[in-house]
C-alpha cells in the first residue's frame, strides 16, 4: 500500500510518485527472477540513473537531483519495498560518491558528473577480510611509486564489496603509513592491470547484486587518485558512514514495509474458523505491531535526515536510525512469516526471502552492536 508521506514540495511528491512508477514496474517485475536464479539485473540501474534516481543527494551544478536528504532516503525506501538488493546498491553508489564529492579536489570533482548522473555505478571498499567494524586494523597498503608519472601501487586483498566486478569505480581505503592516521582514501577504477575479483560471495539473500572480494597484486594508481590529504582516510570513511548508515536504516523501513504489506494482504484473504485472520484478535495485534515497527524506525531516520540537511550534528542519530531500522526489520518480516504460516515458510511467497535479506542489514554499515558503541560512547563525559 501507499505510504502516506509528508514530503517539503511538490517537487518531492513528484519525484515520489515517478519512482514508485519505476519501482513497480521496473523492479517488482523482475526481483522474484534474478532473486532466484541468482542473476545480475544488466540495464537495471542504467535505467534509475536515465530516471535521475543515483545522485539525488549532490548538488544539481555536479551533476545530481539537488534533494535533500529528506527526500533521497523516501526514495530508497520505495525502491526497497520492491529489491532490497538494488536499494542497497543505491546507496552503497551514493556512499561511493561522498569521498570526491567532500574532499575532492575542484579539478577532481570534474569526474562527479558522470559519477551521479548514472553513467557509471560506484562501490565502497573499505572492509577487509580481517577488518570489518576495526577500520583502523587495514593492511592493504598504498605505496608511492617514484619518479614519474608516480602514483600508487596497491597491494592487499579488500572484501564485503556491493557490486564487486561490476561497478565502474570504488572508494578504496588503503593504508599509506602506520596507525590510525596511516590510512588513506583514493577513488579507484572498476578494472585496472593487477587488480582481479574473487567468486562471488553465496549469500544468506540479495543474490541479485554481487559482494565479493578484490585481490590487488601491485596495481597502479595515479597520483589524481588520491583524495584528500594521506592520512585523512579513515575520516573520510566515517564522515561518509555517517550518511551511509541512514541509507541502510531507509532501505530495511522499505523491506519491512513490503512484508506489513504482504502480510497485510494475505491476512485479509486467508480464512479461518470463518472469518479473515486479519478479524481474529491475536493476528490482528500481531499486524498492529509490525506497523507501529516500521512507522516508528521510519520516524527515526527521518529525524536524523532532517538534522543532517540542516547542517546540524547527527552521527548519533543515524547510529540510532540504522540500529531502530534494521532491528525492526528483522522482527517485522520475521512476523511476516508468522502471518503466512506454513505458506511463510516457502517459496511460493515473498516474505521468507524478505526474512533472509533483513539479516544482513543488521550487520553491514557498522554491526548493530557497534551502533549502540557508538551510542553509548556519546553518554561519557
């Protein structure tokens, strides 16, 4: 069903309303195929960025939709009530763009156009087979290569990479010294002599989109690669998680909507003891619950989204955001399955694939576990 926003414009509203268009029959088409047969969507995202859907958040003069992030992550949601798998890769492009777009250098930043107007498809790498929550424990390592043109040649192993081998370009931390302040970040190219990708994780759910490891075995990188200052990278990586974890928190409201929904639906068709289960007290509780969930989790993000425009401190918020969401998430198509039954529990319907893709939310973008770290870290004085 139609989720009935409070958008700032008509503008929004418009937008809105072109993307549940989209969404419904670009997307809702064609999840249960590519879901199942495990299948990369080609043309896909091609499509959104046509539609000016992959840069909504950046500015109109570089390239993007000139939204505020408000409206960017109402987006998401909509796109994830349909493919959770494509919504994340959405964000995770939008995350891809924040480095340049923050740090960048003018001459630099001539590469966001096409960055944000959908020609090319971005990926974040940061993590690491050994480095997830720890950023600060990478080993993959940036070393300058002397004399001219110069550069940098990377040699290590990233992991956990959404869109790996398919996108055009990634954010890519690599260390350049020692410690915390030894890290730095460089917007690297999809394909590059001495980088190559490993097979494709098999995941738990979101089979559509890739996550896979990078080996790079000596590649080379221009200098003009390199953004912002060695050394700044694991500033520019948090700065960036910040957003990046309101984009999560939006696409698990999104999931979860699509399970109230499918629950919602079944439970007025079913009957029992003849009468709809939705008419029976304890299903209907059940339903009431999983829909104060998402409103709530959406209130959440919302909240953190309009600090964030307003240019007003929201790391705490987004933590908050994406830990709400997610956990409601995983309850909500979790009671989803409840509602279907033995039906639920199948692939005949939706909501057990729902129940698999909320998982990963939990745990990708910072673990919820970490969220409350960050949190509680806020308390001390």
């Amino acid at each position: 069903m139609a989720v009935d926003r409070l958008l700032p414009t008509q503008e929004a509203e418009d937008l809105l309303e072109l993307t549940r268009d989209i969404a419904d029959k670009e997307l809702a088409t064609r999840v249960e195929e590519h879901e199942r047969a495990e299948t990369y969507p080609e043309g896909l995202f091609a499509t959104l960025g046509e539609a000016g859907l992959l840069g909504l958040p950046y500015p109109e003069e570089v390239g993007g939709g000139g939204q505020p992030y408000e409206v960017y992550l109402q987006v998401l949601e909509e796109l994830a009530a349909r493919w959770a798998a494509v919504a994340v890769a959405t964000s995770v492009h939008s995350l891809s763009c924040f480095p340049l777009f923050t740090f960048g250098t003018d001459e630099q930043k001539q590469w966001l156009p096409a960055m944000l107007g959908g020609a090319q498809i971005g990926g974040y790498s940061l993590s690491e087979p050994q480095a997830g929550s720890d950023a600060a424990a990478l080993r993959c390592r940036a070393e300058k290569v002397d004399g001219e043109p110069g550069g940098y040649r990377i040699t290590g192993t990233k992991a956990w990479i959404t869109h790996g081998g398919r996108a055009d370009f990634y954010a890519l931390f690599a260390r350049t010294g020692e410690g915390s302040r030894g890290v730095s970040c460089f917007l690297a190219p999809g394909q590059a002599e001495g980088l190559t990708w490993g097979r494709p994780e098999e995941k738990m759910g979101l089979h559509a989109v890739p996550t896979t490891t990078a080996n790079w075995d000596g590649a080379v990188l221009d200098a003009d690669r390199l953004i912002g200052r060695e050394g700044q990278g694991l500033e520019i990586a948090f700065s960036a998680l910040d957003s990046g974890r309101l984009g999560i928190a939006a696409c698990a409201v999104g999931l979860a909507q699509g399970a109230l929904d499918a629950a919602v639906a079944y439970a007025n068709e079913r009957t029992t003891f003849g009468k709809k289960i939705v008419d029976h007290q304890g299903l209907g509780f059940v339903l009431a619950d999983m829909a104060a969930a998402v409103d709530s989790a959406r209130a959440t993000y919302l909240d953190a989204a309009r600090r964030r425009d307003l240019g007003r401190p929201y790391s705490r918020q987004a933590s908050a955001a994406k830990l709400v969401a997610t956990d409601n998430a995983m309850r909500v198509t979790t009671d989803a399955v409840q509602v279907f039954g033995g039906y639920g529990y199948t692939r005949d319907f939706p909501v057990e694939r729902y129940m698999r893709e909320a998982k990963i939310m939990q745990i990708f973008e910072g673990t919820n576990q970490i969220q409350r770290l960050v949190i509680s870290r806020g308390f001390a004085r």
